[in-house]
C-alpha cells in the first residue's frame, strides 16, 4: 500500500511535515518575501508511517518532455547511452575524451581544482566548464546532450578559492531558522552556477544517531523532524522550480541511513529496525522529494538487522531500496548517482565493473578515475545479458529528464551565462555573519558575564582564535579542510578579527597558550578552542575513542588551565563538528559558547559576544542545540526520545542573555578506555590498534626513509601532497574509500613506515594472537627483495620476507594481509617496546598502495593470515661466483659491481663521508650523541664463495679516535632476513698512519646468524666505530677487497 505525502504547497507542507522548534517549511518557487518565510507556522509532528510512503514532487511529469526524451534514447547507441551513465573525477578526464566517450557528467572531488590549482579563480572553473560542456556537444552523437559538473558545495562553494563559507548544517540546525536555510541555498546555488556547475552534491539528510560519526557536522540534527524542514527548504533554496535565473539541480543523500551505523563508522552498517529507517532516517527525503530534489545519492553504508529480518547490505547494490522503495513506492523520478566508488564496495564488483549496482538502480556511476574500464565493461555486461537492456535506457531516460527540468538542454554555453566567473558572484558574508550569530548556543553565562563591554582590555587564546582552517572545517578547499592557512581564505574573518572588530584592535592582545602574559592586565579572557579540521573516514572517533575533548586535544584544556582561577573571567567559544564532552572545560570557563563550524565570518562571533556601544544587548543568544549534549564520555549514542535520556544539556537547549542560570560545578571523570573497548585480561588485547586509516592514528604517523634521509620524511596530513625522496614516492590513492591510501612507488633503496615518538608495551597483542593486517593493492611487483619489519627501536627489529607474498598477490586487486606478529617476534621483535608498528623496505624498484593499517587480536587465527614459514627470501639461482685470487670492492674512489656507498644515522647527520680527490674514502663519526656506519649496497647480491677461506683486506688510516675506547668494526650482510656476520670487532689501530686490516672470513663468520650466505652477499662491507662508542672518531678507508 501506498501512503500519499503531498507537498505542492504551504497548506500540504504545514499539514505533513513538521520540526520541533523550528518555524515554518516553506513552499513554492522560492519568490516569497523574507517577512513572509519567516512568518510561517510551524508544525508540531511528524507523520509517523507504517510503509514507505508515496511522494508527490513539486516538479511534475510533463508528456511532451518525456515523448522528447523517448525519441532521443531511441536513437542513441549503447556507447552513448553507457557514456551518459559515467561520471569521471576532472583529474582523470580530458575535453577531448568526454567528446570521444559520450560523457555524461564530471565532478571535481574535495581539494580538486582547474590545473590543480588550489587558488584558481572563477575565470579558470568557468573556463573548463566550457572546455568540457563544448566537448560534449561535438560528439557524433544525432543529439548534442550537454555535460553536466557536479560539486560538493556543502556549505558553500567550499572547492572555490575566494567563496564565501556558511556554518556547516550542525550550525544551521541550531539556528532554528528554516526561511534562513532557504536564503542560504539561493546564495550556493548563485555560486555553483558563476562557475559554471550546474549540480550541486547536497543537502546531506543524514539523521545522525551517534556523534562518535565523522560527518556529524554534515548532518542538521539528531532529530528527523529538524532534518525533514530544513532538507525541503534547501532544495528550494538551490533548485527550486528552474525558474530563477541561478539555481543548479540539487542532491538528496546519502540514501539511506548513513547517519544510523553501528559507533559512528563512516560507511559502516546501520542496524535499524524497518520502522526506524522508514520514520527516523527517511524522513529527510520525503520533505526533499516533495520538493522537487532531481537527484538521490546512494549511500556508502550497509542496511542489516538479522533479528529483524533485515539483509539490505550495500546500499549501492541494493535493488529493494534503490528500485522497490525509491523509485516504486516512494515515485522518484529523478536519477540516482552512486558516490565516490560507492558500487566498487558491492559484493563481487571492482571500481571499474558493477552489472550488480547499475541492476539495482544506481543510473548514474560516479567512477572519478576507471571510467574507461567501467565503460567497456558495462557495454559487454549489456551485451551478454548481464545487465538488460531496458535498465540502461531507464537510467539514460532519467538522466536526461533530469537534464531537460533544469534546462541544461536550452542552456547557453558556460561562458556566455549569466555572471559567467564573476568573482563577485561568491560572496555572500552578510547573510554567512547572520547565519553564524544565529547559529551560537549559549551553554553557561555565570553572572551574566555576556554580553561583554566594548572598549575593555581583553585577553583571547586559544589555538582556533585566529585558525580559519580550523573555523571552516571539512569540505573547505580541500576534502579533509586540512593544509590551509589563513591566507587561503582572502575573503574571511577570523574570530580573532570578529573580536578585534567588535571592542577595537588595540584592545586586544592574542596569545596562543596564554602562558606569556599577566592575566590580570586584563578585564576578561576569551578562549577559542576546539576541533581542527576532518571530513568522512578521518573524523570517526570509533571504538577505541572517546567524546571527551581534552583526550583528542589536551592543548585546549591546557590553555584554559594557564587563565583560569587567576580572578579574571574567561568565556570559551567552542569551535567543533559535534556535541563532545567539555565539563572539564565548562567548569574553568565563566560563560561557555558553542560556535559549531562557523565558516568564513568570524565576526559573526564577536556581533553576539559583545553589546552595543550604549551597552545595550546587540544581538541575542537565539542557538538551540538540535544534538543532546552529553555528560560523560561514552553516552553514545544519546539522542531525545531515548527510554533513558539523561543528558547533560537536553535537545533544544540553549540559553538567552536574560536567563539567569547557576551551572553547578560538573563531574570530571572520564573513561580510561574507549567506548567500544573492554578491558582485557592478563595482559591480552581486545581491541583493534589502529595505525593508519585514511590519517595517521596517533601516536603513529607515516613516514619515508632512505639513503638521501634514513632520518626519515612525514608524510603528513595534506591528501594532495607528494612526498618523495630520490629512490621512494608517496602519494594518497584510493584502496576501499575515497583518498583512504597511499601508494608507494620505489625505484631504489628505501623505507615506508610508521612510527611513534617513543616505545610503549604491546605485549598484549602478541598475546592476543594478534596480526598485523592492511589493505593492499600491487600495482608493480618487486623486481628485488622487499622486507617487512617490527622494530622495538633500531637496531632492535624483527624482519620477515614479503617478496613472495607482495609477487603472488596479482596486480590492481585488492587483499587484505594479515600476518601473524608472532612471525616477527620470532625474529628478534621485543614487544614491551614498540615503535614502529609497521616498516616496508626494498632496494628495487616496486609499487603498492596500503590502506587500513592495524594490528587485530586474534587475527593469527584465521584461515586466511600468512604463515610465518612462507615469509622468507623466493628460491633464486646463486650468483655467478667472483673469481680469485682478488676482488676489488673499492679502490681509487669507485665501488664495483653497482654497489653504491650509503651511511645510516640514528639522528640522521651523525656520519658522514667524502670521497677525496686521491681516492680515499674519509668518514665522520660526530660528537653529537649519535650512533652510525657506513656500507656498501643498493646491488644485486654477489657470490663471494671462492673467498670463503680468505680474507677481507682493507687499508686504515685513523685521524682521531675521539672518545672512543672499544674500537673500530666491520660487518657483512647476505640476502635474507637478519642475514649477517654480526658485529666484528676488529681491534684500535694505532692513529696517525696508514695500516693494512686483514680479517680472515672465518673469523669474520665465526658469530653469524644462520641465514648468512656468502654466496648472496648484499653487503660485503660495513665499517663503524663500535656501537654507543663513536663520538668524535674520524678515519680514511681505501683498496677494499677480498683474497683467496
């Protein structure tokens, strides 16, 4: 059965829907006057239904566009029509393939830009949507169908250098302003459209169930009724009826449930009953449908509840939602577009092949980078019956309705539109500032203490006062609202500048820390603190996390401590994506304001904190949390209507500047463990040790050595950034999600790793029967040997051989490794005293992409973990033996055999080398604390088997001995894992002359490990004052060489 939900109009609107708290929903073509949206009853309910209703949208069927669209499909060819389903990323598309390919569609993922320049102009984005829009109409198509671009402008045209940036929905929800929402879609859909862009990916209708969830901030509210009301007004606000003369087709998403999963976990599974999914997370689509919304996005997350029936599983590859529910019961007649390699998640599908998600009703791929792969194989999936024919001119038929209501069709060419890369076009900071006024929740005010007094010497602090990357947040220049400065935002105000703007510049001092001033110099401190910057994937707090704020940002309750209780007043402003836990914070904190993510105009903060010049109130306090607050560190989830809701400040909290309220001194403990952990017993491990997940998990953070710095290189946060030294490269790639990886590409001797400033005891892992487990793709197999590593601080390392098992994984697929770290305790890893919980190592040139890095208690077990027996150096033909009676290894300043000199620092600069113009070898061993050695390798193994009853011969000659007193050593390496002679003392030549060395090879061998073979030696000679004894040493080597 059908139930009818009609919203053509205020009086259906006011009968259907409803928001608590909220005023008005708003109706037709968006021409109303501000008065008359404001004025605008509210509803009271929500319509609680026993099915997915059926919605009639503000946008009708029209018979002669459909005949129109029925005679173009029909004349189309299945290139064309697959052609019209894709959409390729811009970096991965040229003007002249979306000609050659029929493309439908381009977008531009978070931090990509027109020739990747971050700081592109309106002119460049115009201009290649022109480029791309002209090439789509000279296809040799018998009908011109134009491209399309679509963009996230989440909270506004957030990809645009220069664009004005509105509070993130979470602030909008608390803003309790519908008609507000509506204004602010009008304003993004004026800035999509001066570039160009003709779609924009939102609103997000996520009703979100648990805060621990990184895209809490994208969501309006925990409440479906706050998200049905502001989800109808702004698709009216971007869309509307195409009659304006700037609106872009708008986006529902992500459908369906992607705020419900499991803790939070971004593209997790949501575990709702049918009743809750249909009246708690459809509630946002049926106000959005009715309003016309032409697009739906499925979404990443999975829908099972097995106790109640429930197998949805992917949303991308599910045909009873995406089809039964969507299209059928619900009557959406638009088109669906998948996310960001959304169907590459579907069981038996790949990134660039999904018969499964385009069956289930996914019309349009976006596919930003195997587009062509994704062609091909749809065109042969068509052909050989694996996707019908008819499901094809379905998704074509849809997408062309869809282009034809928003006048793509009659459009002009980009460049000749209407304010066609206007720069001017993308502000819109009056409307941001109210916004953000509008948006402030006022937690604590003891004493009435705001408003403040203009004029009044103030101290601010705080790391967030003067940080518009923190205060803009995700989907801000960059996907991740990570690698901006100040400077990357010309048309912005800080909320530093808000305040200085608001009581006068020289009224105010800024200090960070709040550590280098007299608080008593002033009359009120003013802390900004909070969140810094995450978008999906990243901001997830997950399991082993807690809400707790100073356990992710320990400076913040830091500074607060360095001003408070000095008899001066502090208001915090808290700057974050969702509710967290701050009692520590509020109890040193005399008024307490919550800013969410206010975007651009931080003077939007200092036109609230501080009265008028005649003292009188400027403007009030009206913010009304639309998320509970919690009082503990794990009450999550917490969300009004729970059986046992007991928060700390309730849903529609938020007080006004007349309210006189005491807060009472607030509990300060917090969990020791995360809120999906328990504690284990006898030292075991039960939770996940996360290393890398889209972002380094600290204390770990990624890195990159080699011989050019065996020091090492960060990685860092910024996704679009290329680390690289001579002989390794990093980059961000995608393995499971979107900019989830990073793919390493050697072409010589080098590291990649993670590693913590200091050791601590994971013994409980090795306990646990735990691995380590990442997520890998092979794009390049290993032309040498490649090493993985555990190290318990250099030079305690267990080593094991991953050379057969990175060779037998097969190219560009995806596999999860999961290796026993009882394989690398069996090496000489000591687990009381981690590091480095993952190293790679090779000296050949090889390329692979490594996701998800962690260590899982008692993945040693399954049937799929490695076998620590299979992880040793693949069976190879010796080398041909080096013949006698004597071979060379350095002589007159070269190296033979390709072998290369290297030197290795535990500080990066403690030894050092020349090759001097005689021909010598001269090596520095610095006063500097240090240890080091130099050696020779970076070649193919040598057989030096007819020198086994040798000697290595050298010639020394010692300048200075330093402190040392234990003397010089030599070492050998061969192939393998921990192959070696070990350490060889060699005795303290006397300084000041030149001396011949010569060491038997039995000697030399008489302590080696058992895999040592001189017949595939690696390193054939190392040299070093002895370990912890080589301050100050310095010595010259030459005529290196082995004889019989």
């Amino acid at each position: 059965m059908h139930y009818t939900f009609h919203l053509s109009g205020r009086r259906g609107l006011i009968a259907a829907c409803s928001a608590a708290l909220l005023a008005g929903c708003g109706g037709g073509s968006g021409s109303e006057s501000l008065a008359e949206l404001q004025a605008k009853a509210a509803p009271t309910t929500l319509v609680q239904y026993p099915d997915w209703p059926h919605i009639s949208s503000d946008i009708p069927s029209d018979a002669a566009t459909e005949a129109r669209i029925q005679a173009i499909v029909a004349g189309m060819t299945l290139a064309e029509k697959v052609g019209q389903m894709t959409q390729p990323e811009i970096k991965s598309i040229t003007p002249a393939q979306v000609t050659q390919y029929y493309i439908g569609s381009v977008l531009n993922g978070g931090g990509s830009w027109p020739q990747n320049n971050k700081h592109a102009l309106s002119s460049d984005w115009v201009k290649l949507a022109d480029d791309y829009w002209m090439a789509s109409m000279a296809t040799d198509a018998k009908v011109k169908i134009p491209v399309i671009w679509g963009t996230d402008a989440v909270h506004g045209h957030g990809n645009v250098y220069g664009a004005t940036l509105f509070p993130h929905n979470i602030g909008l929800g608390a803003a309790n302003d519908p008609a507000l929402v509506r204004r602010i879609g009008q304003a993004v859909a004026v800035q999509v459209a001066s570039t160009g862009i003709d779609w924009s990916f939102a609103p997000t209708l996520a009703v979100v169930r648990d805060d621990r969830w990184g895209r809490t901030y994208e969501g309006y509210s925990e409440d479906p009724l706050i998200v049905n009301k502001y989800g109808y007004e702004m698709i009216k606000g971007l869309q509307g009826d195409f009659a304006r003369p700037a609106t872009v087709i708008a986006t529902a998403k992500h459908f369906m449930g992607d705020g419900g999963t499991d803790q939070g976990k971004d593209q997790g599974v949501n575990m709702a009953t049918k009743a809750e999914m249909v009246n708690i997370h459809g509630q946002g689509y049926y106000s959005a449908l009715g309003a016309g919304a032409q697009t739906v996005m499925a979404s990443f997350n999975s829908w099972t509840n097995e106790a109640a029936g429930i197998t949805v599983g992917k949303m991308h590859g599910s045909k009873e939602m995406l089809t039964d529910v969507l299209k059928t019961k619900i009557g959406f007649d638009g088109f669906v577009i998948g996310d960001w390699n959304g169907h590459g998640q579907v069981p038996g599908c790949s990134d660039g092949s999904c018969a499964q998600a385009i069956n289930a009703g996914v019309d349009m791929i976006m596919v930003p980078d195997q587009w062509k792969a994704f062609i091909a194989n749809t065109i042969t999936q068509v052909q050989n019956g694996a996707i019908p024919l008819a499901r094809i001119d379905d998704a074509v038929t849809r997408i062309l309705r869809v282009k034809m209501r928003a006048g793509i069709f009659s459009a002009k060419r980009p460049l000749e539109r209407l304010n066609a890369g206007d720069a001017a076009q993308l502000q819109h900071r009056v409307l941001a500032r109210e916004a953000v006024r509008k948006s402030l929740v006022l937690l604590k005010n003891e004493k009435q203490l705001l408003p403040l007094v203009r004029g009044q010497k103030v101290l601010v602090v705080g790391k967030s006062a003067d940080n518009l990357s923190n205060q803009t947040g995700g989907w801000s220049l960059t996907w991740q609202g990570t690698s901006n400065t100040n400077a990357d935002f010309p048309n912005a105000d800080s909320i530093l500048a808000g305040i200085k703007a608001a009581t006068g510049a020289a009224n105010v001092v800024y200090s960070e820390t709040g550590t280098d001033v007299n608080i008593s110099d002033f009359k009120t401190v003013i802390a900004v603190i909070g969140e810094t910057p995450y978008a999906e994937g990243v901001g997830d707090i997950g399991k082993t996390g807690t809400l707790e704020h100073a356990r992710r940002y320990p400076e913040d309750l830091a500074v607060l401590n360095a001003v408070s209780g000095k008899g001066v007043p502090v208001v915090t402003v808290l700057v974050t994506g969702r509710p967290v836990l701050v009692n520590k914070e509020i109890n040193r904190s005399d008024a307490f304001v919550v800013a969410w993510l206010p975007g651009t105009e931080g003077k939007g903060v200092g036109d609230v904190l501080y009265r008028t010049y005649n003292g009188k109130v400027n403007f009030d306090t009206v913010g009304k949390l639309s998320f509970s607050w919690p009082k503990a560190g794990c009450q999550t989830p917490l969300n009004v209507g729970d059986a046992a809701y007991d928060p700390l400040f309730a849903y529609g909290y938020g007080m006004r500047y007349a309210d006189q309220k005491t807060l009472a001194k607030l509990d300060e403990s917090v969990p020791t463990l995360g809120c999906g952990q328990t504690a284990g017993g006898g030292g075991t491990a039960t939770v996940d040790l996360e290393i890398f997940n889209s972002t380094d998990k600290a204390p770990f953070a990624l890195g990159i050595g080699s011989p050019e710095n065996w020091g090492g290189t960060a990685i860092g946060s910024d996704l679009n950034a290329v680390v690289s030294h001579a002989t390794i490269k990093v980059e961000t790639t995608q393995i499971n999600v979107q900019q989830d990886a990073k793919k390493v590409s050697w072409t010589g001797t080098g590291q990649f790793y993670s590693q913590a400033p200091s050791t601590s005891d994971q013994q409980g892992y090795l306990n646990a029967d735990g691995a380590l487990v990442f997520d890998t793709i092979v794009h390049k197999l290993p032309d040498g040997l490649v090493k993985l590593r555990v190290d318990c601080s250099y030079p305690c390392i267990g080593e094991v051989d991953g050379t057969t098992l990175f060779s037998t994984l097969g190219l560009n697929s995806k596999h999860t490794v999961k290796i026993p770290l009882a394989c690398f305790a069996a090496k000489g890893t000591d687990f009381s005293a981690i590091n480095t919980p993952i190293l790679v190592y090779t000296e050949k040139a090889f390329t692979a992409s490594f996701a998800n890095i962690r260590w899982v208690p008692g993945a040693a077990k399954d049937a799929d973990a490695v076998a620590c027996e299979t992880l040793v150096p693949p069976t190879a033909a010796l080398p041909t033996p080096k013949p006698g009676p004597s071979y060379s290894m350095f002589s007159n300043g070269l190296v033979s055999d390709g072998f290369k000199i290297n030197t290795y620092s535990t500080n990066n600069v403690h030894t050092t080398y020349s090759v001097l113009p005689s021909g010598e070898l001269a090596l520095n061993f610095a006063a500097d604390g240090g240890d080091g050695l130099l050696f020779f390798n970076d070649s193919d193994p040598i057989n030096l088997v007819n020198f086994a009853g040798g000697k290595l011969e050298f010639e020394l000659n010692v300048s200075s001995y330093g402190s040392n007193s234990g003397g010089l050593v030599v070492k050998m390496e061969s192939a393998g894992t921990n192959c070696t002679t070990g350490d060889v003392l060699f005795g303290r030549p006397a300084a000041g002359g030149w001396q011949t060395v010569s060491l038997p090879l039995s000697t030399l061998t008489a302590a080696k490990t058992a895999c040592f073979d001189v017949r595939r030696t690696s390193v054939p000679f190392a040299i070093f004052p002895k370990w912890g004894d080589q301050q100050g040493v310095q010595f010259q080597v030459r005529n290196v060489r082995f004889t019989q």
